[in-house]
C-alpha cells in the first residue's frame, strides 16, 4: 500500500507492518526515533458487501433468540438489503476501533441491542474493533460530531 512515508506492507510477525520509506530524510527520521507510531485508516473496500454481512449476522442472531419473531415485518428492509440490495438502497453502520496494535484480545461476540423497540441493532465485536448496524430502516445515526474519527467511523453505504 502506498503511502506519503512510502510503501507499506503486512508482516508476518504480530504487532508489525513492514515500510519501504520514500526517501533517506524519512528513513533517518525513522531510524533516529522521530517517527515511530503510524495511524493506518482502515478503508472497507468493499463496504456494501460488509454492510450485508452485518445485517445478515444480525438478522441471523435475531432468529437464534426467537425465530418468529425474527419474521416480522420490522425486519423486511434489513432482510432485502442483505439479500439483493437495489440500486439506490442506502443503509449505514459505525466502526470503532482502539487503533492499538496490541489491543487485540482475539475475542468475539455478537449482542443484539434495544433501541426504541427489541432487538433493533447488532453490536459485533471482534478483536480491537466493534460494528454497530441497525435491523431496521428507522434508526438513523445523530450526532455524528460527539464520535470523532479515527476512533469512530460511521459508514454510509449507497448501492
């Protein structure tokens, strides 16, 4: 992956990301100890796609819990979004994520939350990152500002 200190690059060891600097006044700063943390933004490249999947792993926790209820109307937007989304469908989650290389406790979970209503969003945690995505059309995110980036994330998904 390129970028402005020069290439970077997975590395088999935990904790590490391999980088061809750009230039020697980078390589000194990094060799010197001026550079020695890096932010790298984590772009879904395909965000639509990992959109449906967390509905779907929503839409699935639901039917676990309670399979009729599950069948509810409430949950037929969520239902075709995950399926086949349309042109011009529109959907939403949140990333957060500590950003700490060493925050990950290589735990899972799945909770189901109440919004206004049962079991309206899925809160999914992995690792050192949680997803929040709604189960219906009618909670929308407000106040954006109070979940400032990079910690946050909001996604908005657009076929």
């Amino acid at each position: 992956m390129k970028s402005d200190l020069g290439r970077l690059s997975a590395s088999p060891w935990k904790n590490t990301i391999g980088l061809d600097p750009k230039n020697v006044e980078i390589e000194n700063r990094i060799l010197s100890g001026g550079l020695d943390r890096m932010l790298v933004y984590a772009e879904p490249r395909k965000p639509v796609a990992q959109c449906r999947l967390l509905i779907k792993m929503g839409l699935e926790a639901v039917s676990f819990a309670d399979e009729a209820f599950a069948q509810r109307d409430k949950y037929n937007a969520a239902r075709s979004f995950a399926r086949s989304p349309r042109r011009g469908d529109r959907w939403w989650y949140l990333i957060c994520g500590t950003h700490l290389l060493n925050d990950d406790d290589g735990s899972a979970s799945a909770t189901l939350l109440h919004v206004e209503d049962r079991w309206n969003m899925l809160h999914f945690h992995i690792g050192s990152f949680d997803f929040f995505v709604p189960l219906t059309k009618e909670i929308l995110p407000t106040d954006l500002e109070k979940l400032p980036e990079p910690d946050y994330r909001f996604v908005e998904v657009r076929v």
